[in-house]
C-alpha cells in the first residue's frame, strides 16, 4: 500500500511539473503590460500581431540553442514545390522571424551585422535604411528577390539586437500581392514588444 501511495505521490509531483515552465514577462520594456493574447517568442519578444496577419508557426525547437522562430502569413495557402522537390505551403505575404541568444550583447550585434550583410548579397537591394519602433532600432532593406528558386518577388528585413538577443524580422510577398513590404514592417515592428 505504501509503494501505491509513493507512486501516485510522484506521478502527481511530475504532472506537476510537466505545465512548469518560464513564465510570460509581466511588463513590456516599452512600458505596456505584457497581453497574453501577443504571439510571445522565447519570452523575450510579444508580438501584438496586426490585423490581416494569420500567425502561423512558433517554435522553440532549437530553444537549447538559444534560437526561437515564427511566422505570420496573409492570404490562402497555395500548394508549392521548392527546389529541393519538397511540397510546401506558399502564400500572398509571409512574415520570418527569428530570434537567437547568445552569451554577450556584442555577439548578438555582430549576428545581426552578419545577416544584413547576408540578405544584401542574396537580395537585390533598393534601399537601406534605420528604422526604430517601440525604442527599438533596426538596420533594414527593401529588396526584389533576384533567385528564380524564391516564389517571392519582393520584400524588406529587419535585423537588430535586444540586449544579448539578435532578430531577424523577414517579409516576403509574391509578385500578384498588393501588400507592400515596407509599410507590413513597419506595422509589424510597431507590434513588437520587448521583455522589460
């Protein structure tokens, strides 16, 4: 009978601790209270996603790394084979964003340095330029997609640092969407809110 009752005792201490994990921030660091409705990425970035945006993925599979990923689309998803013959999902406008944490400020600085450098030699540049939203400030670029293997023809990326966080924010739309990349970045930045 004992052993029945350390049993239960223990499985119960587990369940317990299977829903324990970090909590949500309680403030944001631009002042607002942290909503439970925002799409929150790796604790550290809540977005309050804008309308027209369907979020799609948030994943912390590689959250051992430090790295945390998610997406919102606009539109209906349409059937796609990319370049390495896999079936995937494509739509009018789609949002990437990926957030990486390392051990100091200044490498997340240099990472995100690093993929404004990479998105100018994989894109056809338009313009670069500082954008800031919510006291964050972004390096970012406007761009057509040079690579016949991208089903997008467009788009404008955002890369920064939050403390010893880089981010990444990507927009890419097709060449039929009327969405136009900037003006869905700066929205999207707008609704990006950082943990206190």
């Amino acid at each position: 009978m004992r052993k029945k009752a350390e049993l239960v005792l223990a499985l119960c201490a587990l369940l317990t601790l299977a829903g324990c994990g970090p909590a949500a921030p309680q403030k944001a660091a631009d002042g607002l209270d942290w909503d439970e409705n925002w799409v929150t990425v790796g604790n550290i970035l809540g977005v309050d996603t804008p309308g027209g945006l369907e979020p799609r993925e948030n994943s912390d599979a590689l959250s051992a790394k430090g790295m945390y990923y998610a997406t919102w689309s606009i539109g209906e998803a349409e059937p796609y084979v990319n370049a390495d013959g896999e079936d995937a999902e494509i739509y009018d406008a789609q949002i990437y964003l990926l957030l990486a944490g390392y051990d100091a400020a200044e490498k997340a600085e240099d990472a995100a340095a690093e993929w404004l450098e990479m998105a100018s030699e994989q894109y056809q540049v338009e313009h670069t330029f500082e954008a800031e939203h919510n006291g964050q400030t972004y390096s970012a670029v406007t761009y057509t997609c040079a690579s016949e293997t991208n089903p997008y023809a467009r788009g404008a990326s955002a890369f920064g640092a939050y403390g010893n966080y880089a981010i990444s924010v990507e927009i890419q739309c097709r060449e039929e969407s009327d969405t136009d990349p900037r003006g869905l970045m700066d929205s999207f930045l707008q609704n990006c809110h950082y943990a206190a």
